[in-house]
C-alpha cells in the first residue's frame, strides 16, 4: 500500500485556519464535496488528475479544483515530504483566477517559509 499524504491547513499568525473556516461555512453539499476532493489529494498526491488538481502558471502553487454549483478552490504547494499545505481557498465566480486570490496565497507561502 502506498502512504498518503498529509494534509496540512496553513494558520495565520493570529492562530486562524482560514481555509478550513471557509469550508466550514459552506453548506452540506458543497462542503462534502471539498472533503472528499481533500481526501482524494491525501491518496493520490501528486498523481491526482487535471479535472481535481491544476498547476498555477508561474507560480509554484497548486489549484485543487471542487466541481459542483459552488466551484471552489484552493491553492496548496508539496512543503516536506508527502505533505501538502492548503494556502487559500475561495469560490471562483469567473472564468479567469481572479489576481488577488493569487496574491492571497503566495503571502501566505512566505509567511509560512518564514516560520519554519
């Protein structure tokens, strides 16, 4: 059996775990469906398919991609290991990533470099 990877929720240095209030406050459906969308990056890692995980062009992050009425998404980057940590999460209204949920995760990346 292959080991899964880890999942990891970046917190902010007011001690906030941003990505996981957003799914919290989603409703049943949609945030069953992030769940499982999380679960199967847990499983399959890097080998996930480009319908659930997309790179972002350059930048080093990584676009978990929730199907569904709500599309969401979370930007999440390898940081050790097997591991993965999920930056920033939002629902994408448009066709295009909008720059600032860009720029959200990368300031998260530094800041989580900072600290470790």
């Amino acid at each position: 059996m292959i080991a899964r990877w880890k999942i990891t929720y970046y917190k902010t240095p007011t001690g906030k775990f941003p990505v996981k209030e957003l799914i919290d406050k989603l409703e049943e459906i949609p945030r069953a469906r992030v769940y499982n969308t999380i679960e199967l990056l847990a499983e399959f890692g890097i080998n996930l398919g480009m319908s659930h995980a997309k790179k972002v062009a350059g930048t080093s992050l990584w676009e978990l991609r929730v199907l569904g009425e709500k599309s969401i998404r979370i930007f999440y980057i390898a940081i050790k290991g097997r591991e993965f940590l999920l930056l920033h999460a939002f629902t994408k209204k448009k066709q295009k990533t909008p720059k600032k949920e860009i720029k959200t995760a990368l300031t998260r990346i530094k800041d989580f470099l900072k600290k470790a």
